[in-house]
C-alpha cells in the first residue's frame, strides 16, 4: 500500500499560501507517493487544478492528485486544458481523481446545473479521453496542449455507489473513497476487483483517512474545530472520522487500511501546522516501510 499526503489547501481560515507551498516541498522530499488535495467549491478550500499548479513546479517526485474534483459543474473543455497544462508542468505527474458531486450549492457556486448530472458525468467522462487523444494527435479542431502521459493522465473516479463502480472499470484507472473507513473500503475494494475482473480490467482502489499526530485533547479539539470549519456539520462521530494519537496507535490505525486491500492510502491532515507534517513524515513513515512508487 502507498501512501498519498494530502496538503492543507481545505484548512486555515482561509489557508495559508506560504504553509501549502512548504509542506508540498517536505513531503515530496519525505517520500510520499502522491499529494493530494481536496475540492469543495462554496469554501474557501482552494481549487484543485490551480492549487496543483502551484506546487508542479517545486515537487519532483510525488504524483499530484485530485481527490476528488467535482466534474459536472465544470466544463469538462476546460477541466482537459488544466488538467494538461498540470500535466505538462510536473513532467507526467499528474492523477485526476473526480466525482459527482451531491452538494447543490456547489454546483451553484460554479453555474452548472444540479440536476441530470449523472447522465452528463458520464459524457464528460468520456470526452476528456476524446479531448486528449486529439490534442496528442494534432488535431487542430481540438483545444490542447496535449498533456504529457499518453493517452491522458490517470482518471480515478470517486464514489460509493455501484455506479460509482460502473463508471471506474469503464472510464478510470482507478476507484477512490473518502473518509469512510477500513471496514467499509475493504467491502467496496472486494466489489471494484470483482467487478473489474469480470471486465478483463485492473484497477487500483484508493481512499482516503483523516488523520491528527499527538494524543493530546489539545490536539483532538484543534482537529475537530478544523474539520467543523470544512464540513459545517459531522456526518461521522469525530472519534470514528479522524485517526489520532502517537506513532504506534497510527501504525496499528493505518495498517487496517492495507489489510482492507487499498493499493493507496491518502492521509489528510486536519491541523494546518508544519510540525504535523514533519512528526508523521519522521515519527510515522519509517514505522510503514516503503511508501512510494
């Protein structure tokens, strides 16, 4: 199993620049396979494709993912020519995790229409590998450039619905879940693979766990202030949504993750502090082998 970290771009009120760009230096260098960012757009969270943009070019290793960015209110035009010119700036690095969205504000927020957008998730999904192909190929009726990695960079799609499922052996490289947990990842993983398989496919599976270094109630307050900042209410209790505590409770924590059958475990951090970043990377890594690609 890899391990993605994910940068602070949803926290702070609103985030730091200076915090972002150093802590995508720190874990590029720490050995991450990935960095991740989120995507809420009625938030201050930044957008992912700018956000990834940003730190292209002061990383040199890690992959840069989505995780995921909501591509229905979008026009999938201009998703293409980001997501390339992201490509083109990290040199192939790029991993476009997307989903469908469920929040109306925020389709609000960006002037697409809430309604229908499965069927048209499913036309985007398809034109973006259109829209590559033809930049690659020169097609002068296609808007490039054309990114780095052939045919396009890595689709993983987002959800937790059968058609969710559907749409990754169809279209994706790869399924993604958010915090949902290992117990509720390692049934969903068994139905991507099963799925995958009956389809002559392989997919890797990711997903996503929350997570705050430290025991102390210190630590587990800032962390639950924070992720009430992003979230505005808690679906999960606070307990069950954030892994917390030194560096053997997290050991045992993540492990779960690997024994569920994740190809990709993304942490994301819920305290924008540095030294969050330097104790995981120092305290945690080393604990969990190797963890890039």
């Amino acid at each position: 199993m890899r391990l993605a970290m994910g940068l602070p771009t949803h926290l702070g009120a609103p985030p730091d620049p200076g915090l972002v760009l150093q802590w995508a230096r720190l874990a590029d260098e720490a050995g991450f396979s990935s960095l991740a960012v989120h995507d809420r757009p009625n938030h201050w969270t930044w957008e992912p494709l700018a956000a990834l943009a940003a730190v292209a070019s002061i990383t040199q290793r890690a992959r840069l993912m989505t995780s995921a960015l909501l591509l229905p209110p979008r026009p999938e035009g201009l998703v293409a020519k980001q997501a390339a010119v992201v490509d083109q700036i990290s040199g192939g690095r790029l991993d476009l995790g997307v989903a469908l969205g469920a929040r109306p504000v925020d389709f609000d927020t960006l002037g697409g229409p809430f309604e229908g957008r499965g069927a048209r998730f499913d036309r985007q999904l398809q034109r973006l590998g259109e829209l590559w192909a033809g930049a690659s190929a020169g097609d002068d009726d296609i808007s490039g450039p054309p990114p780095v990695q052939r045919p396009g960079p890595p689709l993983w799609i987002g959800g937790y619905t059968d058609r969710a499922i559907r749409r990754a052996v169809r279209y994706g490289s790869g399924y993604m879940m958010g915090a949902a947990g290992s117990e509720v990842m390692a049934k969903r993983a068994t139905e991507v693979r099963e799925h995958a398989a009956e389809h002559g496919r392989t997919l890797n599976v990711a997903g996503m766990a929350y997570i705050a270094f430290g025991a102390a109630e210190q630590t587990a307050e800032r962390a639950q202030r924070e992720l009430l900042r992003y979230y505005g209410t808690l679906r999960r209790p606070f307990e069950d949504m954030v892994h917390r505590g030194d560096a053997d409770a997290l050991e045992a924590q993540l492990d779960e993750y690997r024994v569920a059958g994740l190809d990709l475990l993304i942490l994301m951090p819920t305290i924008p502090e540095l030294a969050q970043l330097e104790s995981i990377a120092g305290e945690l890594l080393p604990r969990l082998g190797s963890v890039s690609d």
